[in-house]
C-alpha cells in the first residue's frame, strides 16, 4: 500500500499563493496485474474527477500515476504545480 499527498500550488495574478491537497491511497486490486487508487480531497473546493476511483492494470505505482494525472488535468487546476509526498504526516 502506497499513502502520499498531492499538493498543487500556485500564485494568483494578485500575488497570493493559492494551494490544493489531496490525499491519495494506492494498493493491488484484487485481480493479479492491478492496482486501485482512491482520492480524498483535503481542501475546501479541491476540484474531483467523476470517480474517486481508479483500478488500472499495473500495481500500486501505475495507480497512483493515474490518479494524480487525473487530478492534474481537471478544470480548475491549471497553471498549478504539483508536488507528490510519500511519507505524509
């Protein structure tokens, strides 16, 4: 099982730094060559994909790909950048 936050910051025409955290579980489906990731937003207004959840074949690293590119991609994110931690607090 992979635990890791996704923060996506940037700065906003007026200067402010405007951030976006998600919280990201990746681990093996239970089908041989596949691997399920779940998001859980943790900021207010985050924008989300249409599922929380992906199953990809692979494992844990290939879902935890798919997910944050799913979230990179989303109207609303951007110009932001990203920044994976795999040993969240």
């Amino acid at each position: 099982m992979i635990n890791a936050t996704l923060k996506l910051t940037r700065t906003a025409d007026d200067g402010a730094e405007m951030y976006r955290k998600y919280f990201l579980v990746a681990d093996f489906g239970s089908v041989r060559g596949q691997g399920n990731a779940s998001i859980i937003p943790m900021s207010a207004g985050a924008p989300m994909p249409a599922s929380d959840q992906f199953s990809v074949r692979g494992g844990e690293t290939e879902a935890m790909m798919a997910a944050v590119s799913a979230i990179k991609v989303l109207p609303g994110n951007e110009g932001f950048t990203g920044e994976i931690d795999f040993e969240p607090s």
